[in-house]
C-alpha cells in the first residue's frame, strides 16, 4: 500500500482549489465578456515619471542614495567573495572535504552576485535604451 504525507494531501488540496479558482475565473470573464480596448482611451497616455516636479535638490538627492546603496552592494559582494576565498584556503589546508566543497559552493555564488552587481550598469543601460528607443 501506497501512504502519502499529510501534507502532500494538503499541497494537493491546495492545487486543487488553485486549479479550481482558475477555472471559475476564467469562465467568469468569458460569459462577462471582455470590453473592447479600442474604446477604453488611456488616460496615462504620455505620462513620463519626471522628478523635476521636486527640483534638482531631490534630483541629486536620490541619485547619492541609489549610488550609495549600490556602493554598499559592491562592497558587500565583495567581502562575501574574500570570505568564501579564506573558507576554501582554510579547508584545502586542513583537509575537510565537506567544509571544502560548501566553501567552494559559496564562493561560487559570491562571484556569480559580484559579476552580476558589475554588470547591472551595462544591462540597465541597455534596457533603457531598448525601451527609449534612442
């Protein structure tokens, strides 16, 4: 015989009723209908955020305070990769093949989260210039 987990039962229950509420959904907006969007007009149609409206002392405000998190971001990054750099040293030298392998695993992550911090400047720019258009 075959016994399952009391809670593989309520994970069932739980996409059952998640399965069920789609349905239902769904079906609600079918017999509804759907409203025709070339009528609904857009009313922010060409609204552009623009801090402007708070004058430039905001303006510089608020890029100190993204560029100072994105310092702490590197920084950190960056200790997390030293730490993972000395836990790897520390196991190769003692000979702990666990401790090893979860220092390795860690300063794998801390690099791939260093690299991608680097690169979130480049890849914003692009996105922002794909989306601009310019």
């Amino acid at each position: 015989m075959h016994s399952t987990h009391p809670r593989q039962g309520l994970r069932r229950l739980v996409s059952g009723c998640a399965v069920a509420y789609a349905v239902v959904t769904v079906s609600l907006l079918v017999a509804m209908g759907t409203a025709d969007a070339g009528v609904i007009d857009n009313p922010l149609n060409g609204v552009k955020p623009d801090l402007g409206l708070f004058s430039s002392a905001l303006d510089a405000s608020w890029k100190r305070v993204v560029a100072f998190i994105w310092a702490l971001v590197v920084v950190g990054s960056a200790v997390r990769v030293i730490v993972g750099a000395f836990k790897v040293k520390r196991a190769k030298s003692r000979g702990y093949a666990n401790d090893l392998a979860e220092g390795s695993e860690e300063l794998q992550d801390a690099l791939v989260s260093l690299g991608l911090v680097g690169l979130a400047s480049p890849i914003i720019a692009t996105v922002l210039f794909v989306v601009g258009g310019s």
